[in-house]
C-alpha cells in the first residue's frame, strides 16, 4: 500500500522535515521559557512540539529532548516540575507529574 506521503515530492518532504524540527525547537524553548509562567500553556507547546516531531520524523537531541519525561511524555522543567540530582556519574531528573527517574549517564551527556 501507498503511504500518502509518499506522492509528495522527496525535495518537499524534505523541506517540510527541514522546517517541523525548525518549529518544534522553536516550541521546545518557548515552553520551557513559558513554563515558568503557565505550566499548562507550556504542556500545549510541548506536545504541540512532539506532534510535530512524530509526524515529521524529526529526532533533536539531548538538549531539547531532556525537557521530555521518558514516562508521561510530558514536559519537565527543572526546577518548575522536576528534580535534577547528580549522582553516580549520572543526571537523574525526577518528574513532578508521574515521579519516573530518567536517567543520563554524564559521560554522554
Ligand atoms: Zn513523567
């Protein structure tokens, strides 16, 4: 079966990838910057944001996925929403929703 997609030029595919990461870090940072303000209003952005990521196929890095829980899928911001503790070599971010530790080793980070 044809995925709709694939009528769509690869070059416009492409670009439209190109601008969906644009977009989504844009609303990444944005939400983390309204978070401080409206928590609610930033969870719109964010999953606004992830929205985008998945139907774009777009993957940003540790920089921008680290405002993620690996759990609810919801934004986290530390020190708003979330704990951020060293130890062990790793960055361990509580979420203040559903209270999963998500874990990065600090070698990679
Ligand atoms: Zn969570």
């Amino acid at each position: 079966m044809l995925c709709p997609d694939e009528r769509i030029p690869a070059v416009k595919r492409r670009e439209a990838k190109k601008e969906a990461a644009a977009a989504a870090k844009d609303l990444v940072e944005l939400s983390a910057e309204t978070a401080k303000e409206d928590l609610e209003l930033a969870k719109e952005q964010a999953a606004l944001a992830r929205k985008l990521m998945l139907k774009y196929n777009v993957r940003l890095g540790w920089r921008f996925k680290r405002f993620y829980c690996h759990g609810c899928k919801q934004l986290i911001v530390p020190g708003v929403n979330a704990r951020v503790r060293v130890a062990k070599g790793m960055v361990l971010t509580t979420c203040g929703s559903c209270g999963r530790v998500n874990r990065k080793s600090l070698a990679q980070a």
